[in-house]
C-alpha cells in the first residue's frame, strides 16, 4: 500500500506541477465546493453515494482537491481521496487521485486509485456537472459512480 501512495504522490509532484505553469487565460472560479450523488456498482451489488468536494483552481487548465463521499443500501463505503483536475476545455473536467476506501461492516482500509470526467453546466452562481467516476480498489475490485454534482464558486 506504501508503494502506491508513493506512486501517486510522484505523479502529482513530477507530472502534474510542472503543468502547471501553462496557465491559459480565462476567467474561472478559484475554490469550489460541489455536492455530488447518484448510484455506485461494485460487480453485481449497486448503492446509493452522496459525497462533497473542495477544489482549487491553480490554473485555467489545473485545479487540486480533496473529497470525501459515503456509499449506503447496499455496500457501505467512505472515501478520503485528493486528486489533480485536468481541464482540457471550459466544459470537461478530467480527474485523477488517490484515496482511502474503507468497509463499513468490515472496518477495513483499502488504498483506491481514481479516475473520472464532468461536463460542466453553468447555471448563474453555481455548476451543475453530471459525472462518472471509476475506483480501482487495491484487492483488485472496481466501484464506478455515475451522478450529478453541484457546485457552489467561493
């Protein structure tokens, strides 16, 4: 499990900061607060998540953020994860990171990696953004996620 944080924490060091200073002009909200829900599927078993996210915008292009959201009627999970957010346009949003899932039931911790897309749907002060998430899960088990989120610009 040490090996893969440290994988993941290379990556964001080595290939997504130096990115960084690419900065595109544009005007884009700095910290964001989103409140995601919608289903989960773990092989045959399917839940019902709700989460939170902060995230801030270094770049037009790069944003960094931290996130935690909760599974329930039917797998019970939490997840603790950061993440890099890639912005190729105004309207995609790529992201990856690293977590921490853990079994409610079993009280077990279990390293995750990350990887999603948005589209991103201004509404005035706010972002509606339906979104998929895919978790790869260290004991070699998959949770896609598939809901809508809204954010709130500070």
């Amino acid at each position: 499990m040490m090996t893969f944080r440290l994988a993941a924490v290379g990556f964001l060091v080595f290939v997504v900061a130096p990115s960084i200073a690419e900065e595109a002009e544009g005007h884009y909200p700095l910290h964001e607060i989103a409140i995601a829900a919608g289903g989960a599927w773990n092989d045959s078993e399917s839940a019902n998540f709700a989460g939170i996210e902060y995230e801030y915008r270094a770049s037009a292009k790069w944003g960094f953020g931290g996130l935690y959201e909760t599974t329930w009627r039917g797998f019970d999970l939490e997840i603790v994860a950061a993440h890099a957010t890639y912005f190729p346009t105004s309207d995609w949003k790529f992201f990856a990171g690293a977590g921490i899932e853990r079994e409610l039931r079993k009280q077990k911790d279990k390293a995750l990696a990350r990887f999603g897309v948005g589209y991103l749907l201004p509404a005035g002060e706010v972002t509606l953004m339906p979104l998929l998430y895919v978790d790869w899960v260290e004991d070699n088990s998959t949770v896609t996620y598939l809901g809508l989120a809204v954010g709130f610009h500070l």
